[in-house]
C-alpha cells in the first residue's frame, strides 16, 4: 500500500511564533525579488523557483512510493492561463506577481465572513508535508511532495451555516500582475468549486509550499488548492476569494467548455476526454505511459463520496 | 540543379538536427514526448505552408525558378509528417495498436490529422521524376491533394487546442491567404494556377 495516512498528525500545536518572523523576512524577500523582475531583471524566467525554503514542516505526513517528479520539471511545466498558455510560460512570467502583501475574502454561507490576511489565515494551521500524486486532464502527471494544510480546518474557522452546500474560490484577477488575464482565453478571474464535503476531506489541503520551499509564482503562490484525486485544474492557484455558497458555483473549464470539462473532474480512467483517452498517463520522466487508477489512486479514501452516483454523468 | 535540391533537403533538415541536439543535451523539457511530437507537427505544417508559397511568388517576375525547390519542399513536409506521426505511434502509444486504432476510430482530431497523412502519401510517392512522367496532366490535378491536406491539418490544430486558438487561427489565416490567392487567380484567368 504506498498510501500512508496519520490522522493523529492534525491540528495539534500552533505555528511558532519564530515561524512567523521567517515567513515575514521570505515574504519580504519575494517581494524584492519581484521588484527587480519589473525593473527588468529578469533572471532567465526561472525567478521564483529560487528557493525559499519553509521551516516547521511536519515531515511525511502523508507519504507515496513513487519517485518524486523533479523540481525543474514540477515549476517549469506548468498550466497556469493566467501567466500564458504555454507549459513554459508561467515559470517565464511569474514575476510581476506580488504575493505579499495578500489578502483573501472569506464570504458567503459562513457566520463569521470577512478579508484575512495571509499571515492571519495561516496562523492557527501546522504546515504538513504531503506527497500526492498530481493528475491534469492532459494525461500526464507528476509526484509533488506539497507543503500545506487540511482545507476543511480553514473552513470550520469561519463557521460555515446550516445552508453552506458548496465552497467557492476565485484567484486573483489583475491583469498587471498576471498578463495572460489581458486576453480573454478563459473567462476571467478563474473559478472553481468543490462540494462541501469533498472541500472537508482529510486530503483536500490549500497549499503554501512544495518541495520544502514556498511555491513559487507559476505553480500558484501564495495560496492554492491541492485535491488529489481530482484533474489538476482544480486545484485553482492564487486564491484570493473562498465562498461558501448553497448553490453549485460556476467553475472556469466548464463554463469554457462543459462537454469537455466536468464539475466533478474525478480521476477516472473509464471516462475519456472528448478528445483524448483517461486510461492512461504519462508520468513525466518516464517512457511508457503508466494505467491511470481510478480517483488517482486514492479511491480508498473517497470513493465513498461518489456512493451511489452515476461518475459517466457527473464526469 | 541537383545540387541546388540537395541543398534544400539539408536545409530542411536542421530542425530535426536540433531536436535531436534537444534530445542529446536533455534539453527536451519535463514532457520530451509531447515536445517531439509537437516540433514535428509544425514543421510539417510550415513545410506545407512554404510548398503552398512557392506558386505564387513564381509569379512574380524572375521568380519563376523557384518551382525547382517545390517538390523538396513537399517531400521535406512529408519527412515531418512521418516523425510526427511515428512520434505518436512509438513515443506516445509504443504500438498499442488496440489504443491507437480508438484514438483514431474516436477522436476527430486523430481522424482528421490520419486522413490529411493519407492525402499526403500518394503525392510523396509520386514525387519522382518517373511519375512525373508516367502521369503527364494527371499529376498536376493529383497534387492538389495538398490543398485539402493543408487545410485539414489546420483543422487538426485547432481541434488539439485547449482554450488559446492564437497559433491555429495564425496558420488558418496564412493558409487562407495562400489558397485564396489560388482561388483570386482562378477567377480571374479561368482556369487554376499551375
Ligand atoms: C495519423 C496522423 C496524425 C496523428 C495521429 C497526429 C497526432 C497528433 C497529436 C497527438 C497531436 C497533439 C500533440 C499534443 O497534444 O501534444 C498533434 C498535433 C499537431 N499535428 Fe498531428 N497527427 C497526425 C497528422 C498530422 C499531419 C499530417 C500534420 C501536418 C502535416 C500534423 C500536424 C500537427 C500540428 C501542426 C499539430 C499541433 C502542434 C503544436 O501544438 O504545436 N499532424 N498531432
């Protein structure tokens, strides 16, 4: 079974207080980086994925025995339309993203809505390690060991009501900042949903790191979304806006191309793309493609969700 | 004459020299299959392009010499196609036959992009000075295959793309052009370019 999963390893002890002046000072330091990419050094288009690494990471706390995908390769093949939509693209024009300071808008069916920042919405969450596997829609994937936290623990901080059904995000819409959104390739800002019971899902996490390090700009710092069992582009990137909402939320993919793109978008290797089969993926930096497992491999874990429900028609 | 042919084919073949110079530096990217399949696929779109060019600009006076490199050309976008389509068959799908022939039974584009590929191998294999022949005022109308080709290619591209039509629409515009011109000359001499 490569799948390990501690539970006992949750929300424990709080981030120490050290922690937070380092996140600060790398803030800072990111922020100084992207001041001297818009004066025009830019460094090779490979900026953010210096490192900046993270401290106080709960090492392993979810594990997987598969080779983990290079960093290279992880930061510099990436979709993110926002900053191109070339894989090359994002890691070229990551830097005129600010990250600091960052601010997002908690809303809708909670009882205690309102705009954190960063540092605020991060406070109480212990940063874990957790190595997923990373489906796209596109037939390849990766092996990403991410740094983040459970979703579901954000969310129960801001007390979602009776009525909250679905939860709502949306990234960062600012086409100074990311230069793709100035053509309407999608419909913009990018949206995404997930139902509130996979949002509280133990594997659901908002992610702030990989590979030790704060994520760099292309792969959707400061915030993103990380569902494994999901196509990748659900894992919406640079979030600055989590509603909680009775209806099911409008999401990007779908609205551009519903036949194509599902609400759901559940790994699952029996239903084909319009154009392209599921049954199989490239993992990147190996020859022969590899069988893809229905719910990405972690249909232990949530398969349950689906019980009963028809996964050709909610696709 | 023969010389100057040989030169075209050399010519023609530094994209491959560097993709495989690509290959060799490891310097393909994360995904060096999609990579390889891509590059091949543009060239051989570019290689149709610049075939399509040659007619038109032979028109213009003292150019008329370009039609010895016509066929080069088309051979060399028809090299292409073969490695981007040898690319899908052993990179992407190591002979799985069984998935390739639903790829190609299911996926439109897939059905689209083979159909171009046949279109283009008669006039691969009658590129020879022998068929020239053998064919006389035949071969001239057997070459216009290329015209359906091109444009299938093109509606190939678009279909593969997911969200961002920028690249296809750019081909389809320089494509539209080129037959159209074709299509300017017809209606004005009555009677198609040769
Ligand atoms: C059996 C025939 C063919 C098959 C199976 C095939 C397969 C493919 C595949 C799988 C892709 C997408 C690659 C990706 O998503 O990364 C593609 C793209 C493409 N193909 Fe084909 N193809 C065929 C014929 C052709 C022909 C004959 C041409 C041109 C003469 C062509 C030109 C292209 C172009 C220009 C692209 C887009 C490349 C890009 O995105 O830069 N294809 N083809």
């Amino acid at each position: 079974m490569p799948f390990r999963w501690n539970p006992e390893l949750q929300s424990q002890d709080i981030t120490p207080e050290s922690w937070f002046r380092e996140r600060r000072r790398l803030l800072q330091g990111a922020a100084v980086v992207g001041a001297g990419v818009l004066l025009g050094v830019e460094p090779f288009g490979e900026v953010t994925a210096k490192s900046e690494p993270l401290s106080d990471v709960r090492p392993g706390v979810v594990t997987l025995d598969e080779a983990q995908t290079p960093f290279k390769d992880a930061t510099g093949y990436c979709n993110f339309y926002e900053l191109g939509s070339g894989k090359e693209d994002p890691s070229r024009h990551g830097g005129k993203l600010v990250t600091d300071p960052w601010s997002v808008l908690i809303d809708g069916e909670v009882a205690r809505p309102g705009s954190v920042s960063l540092e605020e919405l991060l406070k109480p969450h212990p940063l874990e390690e957790r190595v997923y596997r990373m489906r796209c829609v596109e037939a390849w994937s990766m092996v990403i060991p991410w740094v983040g936290f459970p979703l579901g623990d954000l969310l129960k901080r801001f007390e979602p009501t009776p009525k909250a059904r679905y939860v709502a995000f949306e990234t960062l819409h600012d086409p100074k900042q990311l230069p793709g959104q100035s053509r309407n390739v999608l419909q913009w800002p990018y949206r995404e949903g997930l139902r509130l019971d996979e949002a509280m899902h133990p594997l659901t996490i908002l992610a702030v790191g990989m590979y030790g390090q704060r994520l760099p700009n292309q792969n959707g710092a400061p915030l993103r979304l990380v569902v494994p069992w999901k196509y990748g582009f659900k894992g919406i990137k640079s979030i600055v806006r989590i509603t909680l909402t009775e209806q099911q939320p409008v999401t990007s993919w779908n609205l551009q191309a519903p036949e194509e793109y599902g609400f759901f978008a559940n790994v699952n290797p029996e239903v084909p793309h319009p154009r392209w089969e599921q049954s199989s993926e490239r993992r990147l930096g190996e020859f022969r493609r590899r069988e893809t497992l229905p719910f990405n491999g972690y249909a232990a874990q949530v398969a349950s969700l689906y019980a009963g429900m028809d996964l050709a028609r909610y696709f | 004459m023969a010389r100057v042919r040989r030169w075209v084919w050399l010519v023609s073949l530094i994209p491959l020299a560097w993709l495989a110079w690509g290959a060799w530096q490891g310097g393909l990217g994360a995904n060096p299959v999609e990579r390889v399949i891509r590059f091949c696929g543009d060239w051989a779109l570019w290689g149709l392009l610049l075939t399509l060019t040659v007619t038109p600009l032979r028109r213009i006076p003292g150019w008329s010499g370009l039609i010895r490199y016509r066929r080069m050309l088309g051979l060399s976008a028809f090299f292409y196609a073969v490695l981007h389509v040898t690319g899908y068959v052993v990179l992407d799908h190591f002979f799985a036959w069984q998935t390739i022939l639903k790829d190609i039974l299911k996926r439109p584009y897939i059905t689209i992009g083979l159909t171009a590929f046949l279109l283009l191998v008669p006039l691969a294999i009658t590129s020879t000075r022998g068929w020239i022949r053998r064919l006389g005022s035949a071969w001239q109308k057997l070459h216009r295959l290329i015209y359906p080709a091109s444009v299938l290619v093109v509606i190939h591209y678009f279909m593969m793309v997911k969200a961002d039509y920028r690249a296809p629409l750019v081909h389809a515009g320089i494509l539209g052009v080129l037959l159209g011109w074709r299509v300017g000359w017809w209606l004005w001499h009555r009677q198609p370019v040769g």
